[in-house]
C-alpha cells in the first residue's frame, strides 16, 4: 500500500462520485473522464500496462466522446429542473450504500485466505500479442465479430428511419 | 493429362456462375448480367477452343484423341457411382459450336431484349442455359447427362414461358416441358435397366464404360422375355428422349408451341442447341446404338438404328409438309427444325456418326441465322408475325434480307456454296446406299424439294412485293413482342449489335460446308479419328455424282416452284388467299393446323388422361370418401361424448384454476412497473440477499 | 491491510458508485456511464486478482480486461444509439418518459 495507491484512488472516486452527482451532464462527463484516468493509472500501478492504455484509448478517447456527442445530439446539457422526488434518490443510494457494505464485509472477511505476493509480474506488449494469436485467438475473433455487429448495429439505430424527411 | 482435359469442367460451370451470380444481383443491373453472361460465354469458348486444338494436336500426333476423367461422387452401399467429363472429338466439336453460337445470340439478345424489363432474369436463365447444354455435352456419364439434360429442359420451360404473362406463352412452356417429359421418363426408365445391367453409367472408363466392347458385347448376348436384345431394348429406350427433345414424331408438337418464347431463345435453344441434343445423344450413345448380333463382316445395321431411320426420315417429310401452309415466320421455322432434326436422326441412322453430326453443326449455323433475322424482322416490324402482313422489306431492311437469303439457300441445300447442300447432300447419298430400304431416300428427297418451295414461299411474303403492314395492326400487334417495340411505325433496319451477329453467322453459313464436302471429309474423318486426304475423284465413286445432280435438281425445282407461286406476281393483300393454298383448300387448311395433331393427342391422350381423373375423382367421392366419412362420424360421436364430459366434469375445475393463475398474474404485473430503476433495485436487492447467504454460508 | 484487499476494497466503491448513479439518476445516458462504471470496477477486480494472483505469468486477467473493455465499448456504442434512436422517438431521455413496457 503506497502513497501513490491512495492519492489515485482519492482522485478515482472523486471523480466518479462527482460524475453520478453534478447536475450538469456535461459536467458529469468531464469528471468521469477524470475518474476514468484514475482507474488507468491504477492499473499502470498495477503493472498492466497495456491495459491501462487500452483503458485510455478506449474510455477517455472514445466512450467518453461518444457520451458527449450523445448529450449534445439530445440536448440534455442544460440542467434538469424536474428533479426525482428525495425518496427515489436515497432509496437508491441506500441500496447501493447496503451493497458496498455487504462487499467490503465479504473482502475484509477474506481478507486472511488472500494471496500477498508482491513481486511485479512482468508482461511485455509482445506477450499479449502472442497470447491473442494463440491461446486466445478464437475469443479475438469472437470479439472482433463482436465489434463489427456493435457497429453496424448502432449505424442502424442511430440511422433516421424516416430517411424522406432529410 | 492435359490441364484442359483436367480442367474441361469449368467450360460449363462458368456460365452457370454467371447465372448464380445475376440472380443474386439486383433487378435493374443490366449491364452486370449482360456482361456476365457474356464474359463467361467468352471465357468458355476459348476454354473450348483450346480443348477442341488439343483434341486436333493429339490426332495429328496420332495418340487416341479420346480422354476421360472420372472421379467418385458417393458411396451407396458397397458401390461407387462415379461421374466424369471427356473429350473426344465429337465433344471439342460441339463445345465449340454451342459456345460460339451461343457467344453470338448472347450479343444479338442485348439488342433484342433492350426494352425488356426482365432483361436480368433472362440473361439469367440464358446463362444457366448454356451452362447446361455444355453439360450436357462433356459429361462422361449418362446419370450425369441425365442431370444436365434436365437442366436443358427446366431452362427451356423458363425461357419459353419468359413472357408468362401472355397466357399462350405460358400454355406452350408446360406443353413443352410435358412432352418432352413422357420422352424422357422413358429415357430415365433406359437408364435404369442400363445401370442394372451393366452396373456403370460412364460412357467410357478403360475399357469398363458401357459404350466400350466388353459391356456392349455383355447386352447383347442378353435377351428379354420378349426376345428382344437387351442392348436393342436399351437403346430404344434411350432414343425416346432423344425422340422427346429433337421434337421427332410423334413428340413434334411441343417444338413449333415454343416459338412463344423470345427469338433469340428460339435460336439458341429452339433451333441451334438444346433440340440438337437429342441427335448428339443418339451419336452420343451410337455404339450401343449401332450394336448388333449379326456376324462382324456383315454389314447389316442394328434394331434400334432402323428405328432411327424411319423416325427421322418420316419426321423430315412430315415436318416440312406442314411448314408449307404455316404464316406465322417463326412457326414454319420451327416445323423446318423439326424436319431438319428429322435429316440428323435419319443422317444417323444411315451413315452413322459423322453424317448427323456434320448436318447437326451447319444446321445449328444457318438455322440461328434464320432465327436471329426473323427476329430482326419481327422487332423490325414492331412485334408482327404473320408473314401475310409483311412484304417488301428486302429494301428496308438490306442486311437482313442479305443474310436470311443466306440462310434460306444454305437451308434449302442450294448447290456448291452453301453448307446445307454438302451436309443435305452427305445424308441423302448415305440414304441411296442404306441396305435395308430405299424409302427414306426417297422422303428424303421429296422433304427437301419441300424445304426448297416452303422457304422461298417464305422469303418472296416477307422480303418480296410491297408492305401490306397495315397500320392498325401496330396497336395489337403482338402482346409479348411489343416488349421490343421502339415506337416508329415503319419498318426499319435493326441495330448494328443484331446485325452483325448475323453477318458472321451467315459467313459461317457459307464457308461450313468446305469442311465436309465428298472431296476432302475433313470433319467427317476429325470425328471417326481417320487420316484426311484431297481425293477430288471421292465425286465420281460410289453413286456421289447422281445423287449431288439429282439433289441439285431438286433444289431448283422447289425453288422455281417457289418463285412461280409467290413471287411470279406480287401479293397484293394480306387477306387474299394463298396462292398455292388455292390448289386445295381443304388440305392446305389441314396441313395449316398442323394435320390436327394437336387436336388429335387432345382427343385421344388428355381426354384418357381426364377420362382416369374422372373415375379417380368418383372414385375419390364415393368409394374412399364413403370409408373417410364413416371414420369421421364415429369420431365426431366420440367428440361429442368428450364435449359433454369437459362441459360438465373438467371445465369447472380447470376454470377455477385460470382464476388462480390469472389473479397471480395481477398480483405480480405490479412488479413490472416499466421503470428500469425499479427493476435495477430489485436486482442489486437480490445481490445483497444472495452475498449474505454465501457468507453465512461460509461462516458456517 | 494487503495490497489487494485496498484495490478490492476500491473496486467495491466504484462499483457503488456506478450502481448508485445508475439506480437515482434519470437521464438515460447517465445510468448507461453508471454501468460502465461498475464494468470498469469489475475490470479493476480482474487486473488486482492477476497482479496479486498465485499465477500472473497466464495473463488470464489481462486478457479477460481487454476482452472486456472490447465489449465495453461495443456496449456503450451500441446502447447510446439506442438512446439516440428512443430520443427521436419520445423526444426525451428521461427514464420516467419511458414506461410503455408497464405490465
């Protein structure tokens, strides 16, 4: 447990807290990204380094983007007036207050049969690279049809059905 | 082997990839089917050119020129059926002629079918057509023969109902496509013995195919019950599809019903190709057709063979009897076909192999001229077909009345220069020789004096005298052909990408018959695998000279007759009879219907056929339908003792329990409030629950 | 306290977090974040347990993530167009608008 473990996570959890709590959806956005870096740098900590940059590419380059456009294209950037009513609100934070205690109990119930080692596994770009095209090329190709129907599939959705109103 | 004979396969499959591929393609793609059917046609035809200059290679090296390759399709039981393509010399010849015939008729429907809206689909079937055909013609095997023969017909159902809209379009398509059926059940019945007998279906295998010595040799020493020679049996059999698809008496009707379909398709399928397939199935098939018991020095010719003969002999005389009193331009082209088939079963019959075969090219030449200039003639004259309607257009439309004068003397057999006389010529004199019979000599030759006079009759209506294309027939001209229609009213020339097609057709129209003339029979030694030589005396020995003069004779006899009764004076009007018609009303009346035979199969073999469906139906009605309604009304007694019993017994219980199952479905429909929160609660709810349990769990 | 039992421990709140934003915010295109938030916190898990596991030379974690984060965002591509396609429908995001599934 080092210094450097606790500011990130001091920095993750704000921004995440701050992306589900601010009124401003753009707003929301921006912390998330923050949160969303956080959790990279977590996981460069942690020795994953590919990871992390994927974790970068993917969710601070494009999801986070692609949420933007989202909130732009609906025109939900101005701050909601009709609120939810408080008993929905804490309702819901009570439910997932319940869930967090319960969790942290089971971890810190197991906490003695955990495993500590501690030496830095090392893994290089090229390791995964070969892992991908051997052990795990058939998930690869799974995820690379994946990605292609996720795609074609959202141009559809996003597509304007009524193509004559253009 | 040779990569092309390893290879032969792709010559037909190319043009049924075509076809799959337009069918896929979208509806208005025109150019893309065009270009397909087109390419692949080309692609083919240089595949056959090759095949046909390695068959020539190998016979100028003096190697047998005939090879195999076989491969096993499945296994059934503890036998393989193995199927295989070959190149011999009768194939190299008839891939080359249908893949350039068909290349040229493929061109000239681009300008044909222009304004069709089906364009794509009848490409499509055009290709798949072809496809077939070529099938047909590699095919090692009779099984597989069979396959691509059936092909040929399903494609020519398609293509002659192509404009199923017009209901006559429609009616010919299933008639032909029946008729040619009954010929070929018997064919399929033919195959059935074979494999039986000889237990393979390859033509030729290293000595174990049917067609070679020791198999033949086999079914001949079998007889049946009714002492007929197996092998006898056989061939017959499979001469009756031959029979069906060459349109020989007596299943000759279909053919001139199929000039419903479009006239590229009559010239290709109806006239150059698919008919021809019947004669190259029979030269096909020729050593079992042509095999006997008689002692080998002999000369005596086989059952199944003189039943050939007088088929075709009677179908060329028959055939060109009726073409004299027939209007319509196609349909006195369709019963010439059918008389010129007729030639080839005869040409077969009497002198074998070479003789039909040589006929069966320069016809499949000339008569796809013919066809592709009456169809520049009927899209020149906006869709008429009635040759009493037309005149003068030798001046409107200069190319093609060159060309179908060509066509018409190269049919006619006129003497020297044009291809029909020698290959005419090849089978009247084998005719004068055959030892059983002078008759078909003599059909011969009165059906060809024929086809001299119904052929001018023809050209001086069409192309002779003054229009008499009245006006008023432009606006109910004919319903399926108007597709073509451009709009301008007169007559005028057809576009060059149908005009040229005829010009090369017609040369070949013309130079063809130097391949086979009496003098140097270079075609007919390719296909008997004999050395060639120029023997100018070949004129003089064996009754040539008389039977070419008196061939000669009789072609300007017919001719003249021709001339003095239609072109002497001009017709008038297209309602004035016909002038040889004139002679005898009543039987030219007669003849015009086609001696009635349609009315005569309608009288005889549908009214059986409705006859037995009648005693079927009553039988149907009254007899099983009497057992079925007896059945029925015990059940329904059962029913209705089960309908008392549920009423009164099950019903209230089984009610009761809906309301149970329906007031729980209430109660939980609450649950589904459609908010996706309230869902997402229940599910983090439920992780709590199921956490604690596990911990508990493990606790203890 | 171990190493690993922090990053669990960690992983636990965001996870709460996501599922705390998911479960109160009405904007649709909020609770789609939440639950990519509580995907990243499960992605944290497989990282930590790999780092921290008896055997990191299989790579197994890692791979599992970047299958993971692959399926992430073809989730977040495919679920924001659905909210695309839902606004031009009912021109609005908001979940309450949202009930026409109401049994």
């Amino acid at each position: 447990m080092t210094i450097s473990f606790f500011i990130i996570a001091a920095i993750t959890i704000v921004g995440t807290a701050a992306a589900m709590s601010l009124k401003n959806l753009v707003h929301c956005v921006l912390s998330l990204t923050l949160g969303l870096v956080g959790l990279a740098l977590l996981f460069l900590l942690l020795g994953a380094q590919f990871v992390g940059f994927t974790q970068i590419l993917v969710y601070v380059g494009a999801v986070a983007i692609l949420a933007v456009f989202a909130i732009m294209m609906t025109r939900s950037a101005e701050p909601m007036t009709n609120l939810p009513p408080a008993s929905f609100r804490l309702s819901g934070v009570l439910i997932a207050a319940t869930v967090f205690a319960v969790l942290a109990w089971a971890i810190s119930s197991a906490t003695r049969s955990l495993p500590s080692q501690s030496s830095q596994p090392e893994v290089s770009v090229n390791q995964i690279g070969v892992a991908l095209m051997h052990q795990f090329v058939l998930p690869l190709e799974v995820i690379g049809v994946l990605l292609t129907a996720a795609l074609v599939g959202a141009a559809i959705l996003a597509m304007d059905e009524t193509g004559a109103s253009r | 082997m040779n990569w092309i004979v390893r290879n032969l396969w792709l010559v037909p499959v190319l043009p049924v990839l075509a076809a799959g591929i337009s069918a896929l393609a979208k509806r208005k793609s025109r150019v893309l089917a065009a270009s397909l059917a087109i390419g692949s046609m080309s692609l083919s035809f240089l595949l056959s050119v090759w095949a046909f200059a390695h068959v020539l290679a190998l016979r100028n090296s003096g190697q047998p020129s005939l090879q195999v390759f076989n491969f096993r399709w499945f296994q059934f039981g503890n036998e393989w059926l193995s199927l295989g393509w070959m190149l011999d010399p009768l194939t190299a010849v008839m891939l080359v002629m249908v893949t350039f015939v068909g290349l040229l008729i493929f061109i000239y429907s681009v300008g044909y079918m222009e304004h069709d809206d089906n364009f794509m689909r009848f490409f499509c079937f055009l290709a798949l057509f072809a496809g077939a055909m070529l099938g047909v013609i590699i095919s090692n095997n009779l099984l597989l023969l069979f396959m691509c023969w059936e092909i040929v017909g399903l494609t020519s159902y398609l293509l002659i109902g192509f404009w199923f809209s017009n209901p006559k379009a429609a009616a010919a398509g299933k008639k032909a496509f029946i008729v040619t059926r009954i010929g070929d059940v018997l064919f399929f019945l033919g195959i059935v013995w074979l494999y039986a007998q000889s237990g393979t279906l390859l033509f030729y295998d290293n000595g174990a195919g049917f067609l070679e010595h020791s198999a033949i040799s086999h079914l001949l020493t079998q007889t049946t019950t009714t002492g007929i020679c197996v092998a006898t049996g056989i061939a017959l059999l499979i001469f009756c599809g031959a029979v069906g698809k060459s349109g020989q008496f007596p299943l000759h009707v279909w053919l001139p019903d199929a000039m419903e379909g479009p006239t590229p398709v009559s010239a290709l399928i109806h006239a150059a190709t698919m008919v021809a397939a019947g004669v190259f199935l029979v030269a096909r098939v020729y050593p079992l057709m042509s095999a006997h018991t008689g002692l080998a020095d002999v000369i005596t010719t086989s059952t199944a063979l003189q039943a050939v003969t007088w088929v075709g002999s009677f179908t060329a005389l028959f055939g060109a009897v009726i073409a004299v009193a027939q209007y319509d331009i196609k349909r006195i082209l369709a019963y010439s076909t059918v008389s010129q088939l007729g030639y080839m079963m005869m040409g077969l019959g009497v002198g074998g192999v070479s003789v039909g075969m040589f006929h069966l090219i320069t016809h499949a030449f000339f008569k796809s001229l013919l066809f592709l200039g009456a169809g520049s003639v009927i899209h020149g004259c906006s869709g008429e077909q009635d040759i009493r309607k037309m005149g003068g257009l030798g001046k409107l439309m200069p190319v093609t009345f060159v060309t179908y004068a060509i066509g018409m003397l190269a049919l006619c057999g006129f003497p020297l220069f044009f291809s029909g006389f020698w290959s005419k010529d090849e089978i009247l004199h084998a005719a004068h020789t055959w030892n059983i019979s002078q008759a078909p000599f003599y059909m011969g030759a009165f059906a060809a004096l024929l086809t001299a006079f119904y052929m001018s009759r023809q050209v001086f209506y069409v192309f002779a005298g003054t229009s008499r294309l009245a006006e008023e027939h432009h606006d109910h001209a004919h319903a399926a052909d108007t597709s073509s229609h451009h709009g301008s009213g007169s007559p005028h020339e057809s576009p060059a990408v149908m005009t040229v097609p005829l010009m090369i057709l017609s040369a070949f129209a013309l130079l063809l018959g130097f391949l086979g003339t009496p003098a140097w029979p270079w075609f007919q030694s390719f296909l008997e695998d004999a050395p060639v030589s120029v023997n100018f005396g070949a004129f003089l020995t064996g009754g040539m000279l008389p039977v070419m003069l008196s061939s000669s004779v009789i072609v300007l006899l017919g001719l003249t007759l021709g001339w003095w009764f239609f072109g002497r004076k001009p017709i008038e009007s297209a309602d004035a009879p016909d002038n040889f018609g004139k002679l005898s009303p009543s039987i030219f009346t007669a003849l015009g219907n086609a001696l009635y035979f349609d009315a005569i199969y309608g009288a005889t073999f549908v009214k059986l056929t409705t006859l037995l469906s009648r005693i079927s139906d009553w039988l149907d009605r009254w007899v099983w339908n009497g057992a079925v309604q007896t059945v029925t009304y015990t059940v329904l007694g059962f029913a209705h003792l089960d309908n008392f019993l549920d009423t009164n017994v099950v019903n209230s219980g089984f009610d009761e329990g809906c309301d149970t199952v329906s007031r729980s479905g209430k109660l939980l429909s609450m649950l589904q409030a459609g908010r996706i929160q309230g869902y997402l609660k229940i599910v983090a709810g439920a992780l709590v629950v199921f956490t604690i349990f596990l911990l508990w769990k493990a606790k203890i | 306290m171990s190493p690993l039992s922090g990053y669990l421990l960690l992983s636990a709140l965001l996870f709460s977090i996501g599922l705390a934003g998911a479960l109160t915010r009405r904007n649709a295109i909020l609770v789609l974040i939440g639950i990519e938030l509580m995907l990243n916190a499960a992605n944290l898990n497989f990282i930590a347990f790999w780092r921290y596991g008896p055997n990191p030379a299989a790579l197994t974690g890692v791979m599992f993530t970047i299958f993971s984060i692959s399926v992430a965002a073809a989730e977040a591509a495919v679920g924001l167009s659905i909210i695309l396609a839902v606004y031009r429908h009912s021109k609005s995001i908001n979940l309450d608008a949202m009930n026409s599934m109401k049994g």
